[in-house]
C-alpha cells in the first residue's frame, strides 16, 4: 500500500488572498470557512481575503485562517481525485 502525506506550510507563509483562488472554486471550501468561522467567531475569509497584513499577522488570526486554508488545499485535492477521500488516515 503506497502512503501518502501533506506537508502544509505555517505561520511565515500568509499572504492576503490566500485561499480565495479554493473559496471561488468549490462549495465544500466555503462550508469549511463557515464551520471554521463559527467555531472560533472570526471573519476568517475577510481576514485572509482582504486582510490588511497585520490583522492577518496577528497570531489569533493567523492560527485559524491558516488552519482553513490548508483544509481547503486538501479539500481540494480531495474533490480533484488526486486521493481517496473514502480512506482514512488510519488505512
């Protein structure tokens, strides 16, 4: 059986805009920007889409909207075929 990791990149690497390119694309990225921003009660998508960079900067930002993102690259690789979405990460 072949494994498979994601390697995502963190705090260092935020840019304003980033994920707007997923969030457009497909429907299951805004519902995770929605589950994501009511579970910790930020604009997530105003902060990574529009920023400014310091209030994306800010570590209590920066944790969640990097967190959604990277959901979303995998979402969307999920919802390319590029990986089974039906395995789990324990098969």
């Amino acid at each position: 059986m072949t494994k498979i990791a994601f390697l995502f990149p963190g705090q260092g690497s935020q840019i304003v805009g980033m994920g707007s390119d997923f969030y457009s694309e497909y429907s299951s990225v805004r519902e995770l920007f929605d589950m994501a921003e009511e579970t910790v009660k930020l604009n997530l998508s105003r902060i990574c889409f529009q920023g400014p960079m310091e209030t994306l900067t800010e570590t209590v930002n920066l944790q969640p909207t990097m967190t959604v993102v990277n959901l979303s690259i995998l979402e969307a690789i999920q919802q390319a075929g590029l990986i089974d979405a039906s395995r789990s990460p324990a098969q």
